[in-house]
C-alpha cells in the first residue's frame, strides 16, 4: 500500500503519462532527469519482490540512490543504453551506495575507457568509472518479479548502444536511451556514430515493437512506438541524415 501511495502522489513535469501506466501495471517506475543535460535515468521496480533495475544513473547518483531507498528497493542491476558520460557518469557512486551488477555493451568499450575525455569535452567532470560486472549482449533478458527485461542491441547513436524492453500484461515499456526522442533520433556524429546503423537500429527493431509501446527517452518527453512511426521525420523519411 506504501507503494501505491507513493506512486500516485509522484507527479512527472515531463512524462505524466508514465507514472499512470507503471500504476496500471503494478510496476513502480520513476523517471528522473539527472545532470546538466538531463538524462533521463530510470528505476523500474517489481511491487511484489522489492527488486529493481536502474537504468542510465548519469549523475546526481545520491538523488537517485535516496529515491531507491525511499521506494524500499533492492537494486539487482545497473545497466546503461550506451557510454555517453551523461548516461554512465554516476554509475560508480550509485552501485557504492545500492549495489547492483554494473553492465553496458562491449561495443561501447571505447567510450567507457575515455570517459575522462568525454567530460573535458562537455564540462563534466568523473573522477571513477564504473566497475563492469558483465557485458551486455542481444536478447539477453533480466529478471524483474515475474518479467523479463530484454535487451534489444540497437548501433548508431554509439556503437554499443541498447534498448530495454519489459512486457507486463502484454504491454511493452521501453528505454531507448539516445537511439530515439520524441520526434527525432539521436545524433550521430559522435565518436562510433552511423547514420545508416541508427536507422537500420530504428527501422529494423524498434519500430518492430507493439504501436502502443511506451517509450522512456534519453532525454525529454517519453514517447509511443505508434506515435514515432507515423509522425516522426527521420523514420517516415521525410528528414534524411
Ligand atoms: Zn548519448
Ligand atoms: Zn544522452
């Protein structure tokens, strides 16, 4: 009761839409936009057996550690949609304080072994990287309660970038990290970016997934997989990059 109490009373300035379905499905899902560009880090939690995933704590990690406590959670994974800094950043202070098994994809290993330059580069400073425990890999699937968190490897944004798909009574939720926003993708001029990988990742899997599909973003507004298919310029081909 605790639980639901706290969902219903949490309101999202961006994302409204997301706490009503984490309610509808019983899952607690608090999205926190962390740093000074706002990643969108997210603790997806399972009611009934108090664990969580927490996906992308860029920064902010006491912020996002004292919400996990809050919820009652025990933190079983910490994995990350790609090794930009904004995503990665405050992983190594988050799992000192929640633990977690740390994972991210090898083909960001690059990104992750220059983190220290990615942040000369934006203003961010990192004194630690994140102890890795595993790497992540398509179609590898994470236990939440009941459910899977299913790992879908989507390249272009950054080489090792990925997208987490959970199903609960057969609606999906997903966490595509910087591969899609709410009307446009991400960029991919960064270093391991390709165009041609970020639409072939968008065309060929995440617009695979249902219409109705929620989509948690990297940054800003959440999303739906129907609404990104119809109206979004870069996948109707309207834009071309
Ligand atoms: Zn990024
Ligand atoms: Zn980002």
């Amino acid at each position: 009761m605790a639980r639901h109490l706290i969902l219903r009373t949490v309101t999202h300035d961006l994302l409204p839409v997301r706490s009503l379905l984490a309610m509808m499905l019983a899952m607690i899902l608090q999205t926190i936009p962390v740093g000074p560009l706002q990643c969108n880090c997210s603790i997806l939690g399972d009611e009934e057996t108090g664990t969580a995933i927490v996906i992308d704590p860029g920064d902010e990690a006491e912020r996002v550690a004292g919400v996990v406590r809050k919820l009652g959670l025990t933190v079983s994974h910490i994995v990350h949609t790609h090794a930009h800094i904004d995503h990665i950043g405050g992983s190594a202070e988050f799992k000192r304080l929640c633990g977690g098994k740390a994972l991210l994809h090898e083909g960001d290993q690059w990104l992750y072994e220059h983190l220290e330059m990615q942040g000369q580069m934006i203003g961010m400073s990192i004194t630690e990287a994140v102890a890795l425990d595993a790497k992540l890999q398509e179609g590898d699937r994470f236990d939440l309660g009941h459910d899977k968190l299913e790992v879908l490897h989507t390249p272009g944004h950054s080489p090792g970038s990925c997208t987490f798909v959970i199903e609960r009574d057969g609606r999906q939720l997903v966490f595509a990290g910087d591969t899609l926003f709410a009307g446009s993708i991400g960029r991919t001029d960064l270093w391991g970016g390709d165009s041609e990988e970020i639409l072939s990742s968008l065309r060929g899997k995440l617009m695979e997934l249902d219409d109705d599909a929620e989509v948690i973003t990297g940054h800003g507004a959440s999303t739906t997989i129907g609404a990104e298919r119809r109206n979004n310029p870069f996948i109707t081909g309207q834009y071309r990059i």
